[in-house]
C-alpha cells in the first residue's frame, strides 16, 4: 500500500539541500567581501599616550620606546572601587613580569574634578604603592 509519503519526504529533502547548498554559497560570498580589519603592525598605536596633562614615576612613554614589548594599559581613576580592587593585581603584574618585557602604564582618568589635581593623584599612586609609570589623562585625551 502506497501513503504517498515517500515521494513527498524526498521532494522536501531535495528541497533543504537546495535551500542549504544556497546559504552556504551567501556565507562563502559574504566572507569573501568583508573588509579586514586594519593593521596595528607597523602603525603607532600608543601615538595617543601624547595627550597625557603629566606622569608620575616615569618620563612620558612614547610607542617608539615600547617597540617589542607587551604594554599593559590600565586606565584608573584613584575613586573608583573597581579600580581599586584592580591594583593589587595589577602591580603583581608589573613586578613579575617586567623582566619579561611586559610595561604597565597606568592611565588616571579623573571622573571628578577634584581628581584632576596631580597632588591628589601623586598621594593616590603612593598610598597604593604603585611603581609603574602613570599618565595624567585629566583632559580625557587618551
């Protein structure tokens, strides 16, 4: 006895593989026409340290003295908790790792005006004990 059912179940199988062979050749296309994203490679990524109001524990950095390092950039502000809680971890970091090539430059982003005064952000990098070089970002031009 004949349902009739098999002719119907190969008619949508036949189906599918069309339908999935097509999406197929849009994924291919749509990959093939998506840009790159652009290259840090050879370019000066770190050119935006240049807007730091001052630094602490350090002459300015440039990314042509960090060439071939691994730079850890730790943008901070001296209220913020979550900041806060970061900088153990991140001096661990620093003190490990500097004589394997990796340079932690903490970035003070003031969320309060206060904050921009570097006496306040000199006690701050004290009272935490931090070493590493810290760029005053007290114009948010980094």
């Amino acid at each position: 006895m004949d349902t009739g059912f098999e002719p119907r179940r190969r008619i949508w199988s036949a189906l599918a593989l069309v339908a999935a062979m097509g999406l197929g050749a849009f994924a291919v296309r749509t990959v093939a026409n998506a840009q790159e994203p652009p290259r840090i490679v050879g370019s000066s990524p770190l050119y935006g340290l240049s807007g730091a109001t001052g630094w602490i524990n350090s002459a300015p950095q440039n990314a042509k003295q960090l060439k071939g390092k691994v730079v850890l950039v730790d943008f901070w502000d001296y209220s913020c908790i979550n900041c806060i809680r970061a900088i153990p971890y991140i001096r661990a970091w620093a003190d490990k790792y500097k004589d394997s090539g990796l340079v932690v430059i903490g970035v003070h982003t003031p969320e309060f005006d206060i904050e921009k005064l570097a006496p306040n952000v000199e006690k701050a990098v004290s009272r935490f004990g931090i070493t590493y070089p810290v760029a005053l970002d007290s114009n948010h031009a980094i």
